[in-house]
C-alpha cells in the first residue's frame, strides 16, 4: 500500500486516509533519513497525531488529517 504512495502523489490524486497513516507509523519506525527530512515541529507533530490512531477515525480532526498529509507528502518526496 505505502509503494502506491509516490505514484498518487505524482498524479495529483487524492490519497486515502489509510495510506496516509500507514505510510505516517512506517516513518516513524523506519529510520533517520526520512525523519530527518522533517523539521523538530513537524517530527513533534507526527508522533502526536500517530499516537492518536488506536482511538480510530473519529479521533482525527480535519486539521490533524491536512497536517498529516502534508508531513506524509514531504517525507515520501523522491527526491
């Protein structure tokens, strides 16, 4: 799921959520460089909103999902 990601974003369509938050625990865990690519702020910010997925859907607000889609976007960046 998280491979479609660059693809999806490359044609400009709308990601879904679950994709989203995939990719979002997979930076998480997966390492520094793609970590690193993210301000102190956003990192911050990530792990807040993360933290939130156990509670379910309901739990993120619209301006938790834009945020989290941004911080997924610029971390999934191929270049």
């Amino acid at each position: 799921m998280a491979n479609r990601l660059p693809s999806l974003i490359a044609r400009g369509r709308a990601i879904p959520w679950a994709t989203v938050l995939t990719v979002a625990a997979q930076v998480a865990r997966e390492g520094k460089s793609r970590w690193d690519r993210l301000s102190k702020r956003e990192q911050d910010e990530l792990v807040r909103i993360v933290r939130k997925a156990p509670r379910g859907p309901s739990a993120f607000s619209a301006q938790d999902r834009a945020q989290l889609r941004r911080i997924v976007r610029k971390v999934a960046a191929l270049h």
